[in-house]
C-alpha cells in the first residue's frame, strides 16, 4: 500500500540553484503527523542503498502525485543525515510544466514536497491515550511529489495503486489504514466513514451508533471510494 508524507517548503529549507536546481528536505525525523505516525533516523537506510546500488531507481518528480503525466524534472541526489530525507533535484528545460512550477515554488504558491513510500518495519506505541505508529524503515521510494497542499492533498494515487491496495483489505482496521493512508483521511474522519459505510452496506443493522453528518465533498469520495464490490464484502 503506498502512503503519502507531506512537508512543507518552510520547513524543508528549500534553496535554489543559479543553475536552476533546488535542494532540501523531503521528510524530516522525529515529528507526528497528522495521521499519527513518526519516521524514525534510518528509516531510508535500505531503500537508498537500494537507489545507490541501482537495484532500484531515484525516486520520480511529479506534480500532486499525477504518475500519470510526464515528471517536471529529475531527482539528481539523495540521502539520509541526522534531520531527514535530504534531495537535489533540478527541473527539466523546455517543459513548459517545470517552468510553471518553478516559478511558483519560488513564489511560495506552491506549498511543499510529498513522499510516496511503502512502509516497511514498524510498530504501534501507546502515548497519553493516544496510538502512534513508530515507521522504523521505508521498503520503496517511487516518487517525491511536488504539491500544491501537502497538508490536504497528501494522499493521492492512481487507480492502479488503489486497486492493489483495496485488495489487501481484509478488516475494519484494514480500511481504516486504507482511507487514512490513500484517501488522505484523518484518524477521526476514517473512523466515522467506516462507521457510517457499515450502516450503508449492512441491511437491516439497527443505527445504534451516533449519527455523523459529513460535508458533501466527503460524501463525494465516499461514494468514489467505498461504492466497490471489496468495500462492501468487507463490510458485511
């Protein structure tokens, strides 16, 4: 399942080239994120080897995580220090795309870079009442993604990706972790969606649970991402 991590230009110390390339962070350690989660200091150890040793490539350049559409540059360096996930990459001359995105980069229009990762070893820890997954290594890198909300729009993917990802749903919790980790979900909001859905696709079950009015826009992707035949033999 690929997950998504966001962050933002501030706090990735991103500086500019004279020869066009930028540098900074692409994650950074130590922090939790708003899906709870925290990467541990040599947590890329193995998939940067991977990239050094050519048994995998760098990571791709896109937009918003469109894997669909050319990448507006190349990642040219990468590796991990004492802070984060540290990358040089540069934009691609006569992509009218790069230019577009450079030029709002550096206008601070654009917000942040976004990490697309499957997760390796990790573990869930109990801190005041509240459970944090401790991400301990990161098994693939395939994209550092610029974007334009890496707070909102950090769980993108294509439909290829989800279909194998909705495949390794077999629990509740499965689905949970699925909306949360592609669908960009917050713990809380994921919670009242699957509590929801089982109302949805359950017939007959009694509405014993508090009703949970959602926005439009998250009826939207529910009925996008639950409306499948998985969903609703999960949920049963």
């Amino acid at each position: 399942m690929i997950a998504r991590k966001s962050i933002s230009l501030g706090n990735m110390e991103l500086k500019f080239a004279e020869n066009g390339g930028f540098k900074g962070y692409a994650s950074v350690f130590g922090g939790v994120d708003s899906y709870d989660d925290t990467i541990l200091a040599g947590a890329y150890t193995d998939v940067i080897g991977k990239i050094q040793s050519r048994k995998s490539i760098m990571p791709k350049m896109f937009v918003n995580h469109r894997s669909w559409d050319i990448p507006v540059g190349k990642w040219t360096y990468i590796e991990e220090d004492s802070k984060g996930l540290y990358v040089q990459g540069e934009f691609t001359k006569g992509n009218p795309q790069a230019d577009i995105i450079k030029a709002a980069m550096q206008h601070g229009t654009v917000d942040g870079l976004s990490i697309g990762f499957m997760i390796g070893d990790y573990e869930i820890v109990e801190k005041d009442g509240q459970q944090l997954r401790i991400i301990k290594s990161v098994k693939e890198l395939p994209e550092v993604s610029i974007v334009t909300y890496p707070a909102d729009e950090s769980a993108r993917v294509d439909l290829t990706t989800v279909k194998s990802a909705l495949d390794n749903i077999n629990s509740v919790k499965d689905l949970e972790d699925f909306l949360r980790e592609v669908g960009g979900f917050s713990k809380s909001l994921a919670m009242a969606t699957v509590s929801r859905s089982k109302r949805i696709f359950t017939p007959g079950e009694p509405a014993v649970e508090k009703e949970v009015e959602l926005p439009t826009d998250i009826k939207q992707i529910i009925a996008l991402n639950l409306l499948n035949a998985r969903a609703m033999e999960i949920l049963k």
